[in-house]
C-alpha cells in the first residue's frame, strides 16, 4: 500500500473546456502551454491523492500560468482511506474527484470498471504514451486498449546492503563485485546461506513477506490470467516463489520482523540483517530509521536478482462524472509531465516514470551520502530500464495479495506451517476472486 511505499520519502500531503472531441485531444494533452488568459469563467478541478504527492509547488505553477483555474486537493491519510471515499463514490454515481489518483497496487481493481473513467486517448495519450515506460503505460490500460491513467512515480528495485556485515562474513563490498552475487534467486539465498554460516547471529534479509513481494513481482502472471481468471494451484511459478522464501525462513536467513512494525524500524539499528530487496523510496526509510548508526554500513548494488523489479508507484485517473474532463485530462497529462515529475523528484524522491527525466542530471546524476556515495540516480536509472516485464494483475489482485502476505507472515512467525498456510492463503484466495466488487 502507498503508505508504505511513501514512507521512504516521507512524501507530503483547469480555461474552458474543449467542446469537441477532435479539440479535446489538442487541448487535453501536451505538457503545458498556456490555455486560459484568466478571462473566460473560474473553473475548479478537484484532486484526490493520499499520503503526499508533493504537488503543492506544482499547483501554484499551473494555477499562476491559468489564472482561471483553481485547483483544490482532496487528500487522505492512507491510500485505505482513498480507496473507501473513492468505492463509496463510484457505486453511488457521484462525489469524485475530476482527478483521482490510483495506486499500483489497487488500479487492477479499477480497470475492469474502465468504462467508467474517461479514456486519455480521446484527450492526446496516444501522442503522450511514449513518455513513459512501456511498462508503466501498460500498467493502466484496459484490456481493450483504453488508457484510464497517466503515469506518476514508479519503485525500480535494486539491492540494499550492509558493508560492514558483508565484510566481517567475508563477503565483497565494491558495489559492482556484490551485485554479481544476485545474478538470479537462487543465488542471492545461496550466497544468503553463506552468509549465515559465518554470522549465525544476523539473517540475511528483514523479512519473507517483503522477499515474497520482490519475486512474486516479477511474474507476469501471479494471481490471474491475462482473462482475468483466479489462477490459483495451478500457478506453478508462484508456489515456486513461496517454496524459496519458506525455505528461507526455516534455513534462517529471515529476520522474521513484520515490515513496519516498530521492532522492523529499531532493527535498521542493530545487525538484525544484512540485505533488503530496495526499492527507490525504501532508501529515505532506511535512513530514517538506522539513523546515524547506519551512515556509510549501507549501500546500494546496481543489481535485482533476475533481472528488472518494480514495487511501487501510482497513476492520476480523470472519472467520467467529472464535468470536465477535458480540462482534468490536461492538468493529469501537465503533472505527469517529465518536467514536473523531475521537480517532484528533487522535492520528495518520488522517481521518475517518464523516459525524458533519466536524462536530466538532476536524476541521474544523484549521488546519496548516507549509502557511501552510491550514485543512486544511475543506479535506479538503470533499475528502472531493466523491467521489461508487462504483469497481468487481475480486479481483486490488491485483496488476494493481502491473503498471501498474511499466510506468509504466520509461516515466518513459526505460527503455521508451510503446507497448512499454503492450502488456507488458496482458499481465502478463491473467496477474494470471487467477491464481486462494489460500485
């Protein structure tokens, strides 16, 4: 959930509408000119986000270029939160934002109700999609080819690691020797296992649930398949997945500290573990929560077992009950724009989506002191182009996930075993994919 993926960070908190379609494409998309002299009739545009998006800045921009719109933001603490106010919303036919924003992980749920949000393509996506990676445009297109969403920032996963453990377990510490360690899975537990036999009293990784959300990731399918149809036992490659992190947790290498819990967040601090699968954001909650203790143990490898890793990141919808969408279409399309998402990065340390903004040296050229100078900005850079993979998730992926997690994190504990955990994570499963959803 956003919560989570925004932590890292700590993330903060339109001229008259196009009367034709064949308009609309030319005034919806672009990246901003100018479109309202301040003399045509006050327009509002509503926004709901959740967490922080740092577009505060951003809103005051748009709205001293179009003097006739204001802009007004709805925000929700969690994306729990957003989700609530935006199911409520929907099923009774009224109440949305002209702009709604989706997280990854829930946005499935939306697309098999895409007919009701406006398709980009009518306001200029077509002529904007390759701003993006391909992937991440993927991400938010219905399977009829409708474009419900304009990408904002994404969570490219590279490897976090300690020097100062690796080290004293006779392990490399150049960035470039221990990213070739983490060539596929099976290697990063393999070296894992080695790691335990010399430092028995630290494990290899935080946690299985945030392993398990790596890998499973990675799939193109996890949960369901491309026609949106529960997948289930018959997944091999997922129970692939479960059978090495479970494994993991019973050889040790699991620290078994439930991801944000308060134990999680003091553990930055001791040497509980040695690794984490690192995300972008995840670097500001490392920082926050290892403190000074942790400057210079840690650093970052330009590597992701098996290739290119995505968790995080969200997308701006404009609903069909919006009464404009034309002028929602533009403003999503401006704030997804490279440049500002480039601005939005330097603020917050959301990375980018957008292909134009690997190339701005405000990005790539981003060096981090607290992780030994790792020049994360090439590196995520990098991490980001590596996944190549276009993963199918279904309407319910978002609960299903939840079952999973849950399961798993009750086998980390030692609460349940593998087997049982298993069998009940596929029932529950079953149950989520075929509750029908609201709205």
């Amino acid at each position: 959930m956003r919560r989570r993926f925004r932590a890292g960070y700590r993330p903060i908190a339109i001229l008259l509408g196009c009367a034709l379609t064949m308009l609309a494409a030319s005034c919806g998309g672009g990246g901003g000119g100018s479109t309202g002299s301040g003399d045509g009739p006050k327009i509002e545009l509503t926004i709901a986000t959740f967490n922080e998006f740092g577009y505060a800045d951003l809103y005051a921009e748009y709205m001293a270029e179009h003097p006739n719109i204001r802009i007004v933001e709805r925000h929700a603490e969690t994306v729990d939160d957003h989700i609530k106010n935006l199911d409520a919303n929907l099923a009774s036919g009224s109440g949305m934002a002209d702009i709604e924003a989706m997280e990854l992980g829930w946005i499935y749920k939306y697309l098999a109700r895409g007919d009701q949000f406006a398709d980009l393509r009518d306001y200029g996506a077509n002529d904007l999609k390759d701003r993006w990676l391909d992937w991440k445009v993927s991400g938010a297109t219905t399977q009829d080819g409708r474009i419900i969403g304009y990408g904002t920032d994404i969570g490219p996963e590279a490897i976090c690691y300690r020097r100062d453990l690796f080290a004293r377990a006779g392990l490399p510490t150049d960035r470039a020797e221990v990213a070739k360690l983490f060539v596929d899975w099976p290697s990063y537990f393999a070296t894992g296992r080695k790691f335990k036999e010399k430092m028995p009293g630290s494990a290899w990784y935080d946690s299985a649930v945030l392993t398990w959300e790596a890998m499973r990731n990675q799939l193109i399918q996890a949960y369901y398949s491309n026609q949106d149809r529960f997948l289930g036992s018959e997944n091999t490659q997922l129970k692939n997945v479960w059978d090495q992190v479970v494994q993991g947790s019973a050889d040790g290498l699991s620290a078994r500290q439930p991801a944000w819990s308060e134990t999680w967040k003091k553990a930055f601090r001791t040497e509980a573990f040695a690794t984490m699968a690192c995300p972008g954001w995840l670097l500001g909650v490392i920082q926050e929560n290892a403190g000074n203790y942790g400057k210079g143990k840690w650093d970052v490898a330009d590597v992701f077992p098996g290739g290119g890793g995505n968790w995080g990141g969200s997308y701006l919808t404009v609903p069909k009950q919006s009464p404009q969408q034309a002028e929602a279409a533009r403003l999503a399309a401006w704030l997804t724009a490279p440049e500002q998402q480039v601005k939005v990065f330097k603020k917050v340390g959301s990375f980018p989506s957008t292909l134009d903004a690997y190339d701005d040296p405000q990005v790539k050229s981003q060096v981090n002191p607290y992780f030994n100078n790792a020049p994360v900005g090439e590196i995520f850079v990098n991490r980001a182009r590596a996944v190549i993979l276009k993963q199918h998730k279904g309407p319910r992926e978002g609960e299903i996930n939840q079952v999973f997690t849950a399961a798993l994190a009750r086998v980390d504990e030692g609460k349940v075993p593998p087997a049982t955990a298993w069998r009940q994570a596929l029932d529950d499963a079953e149950k989520a994919a075929n509750t029908r959803s609201s709205g």
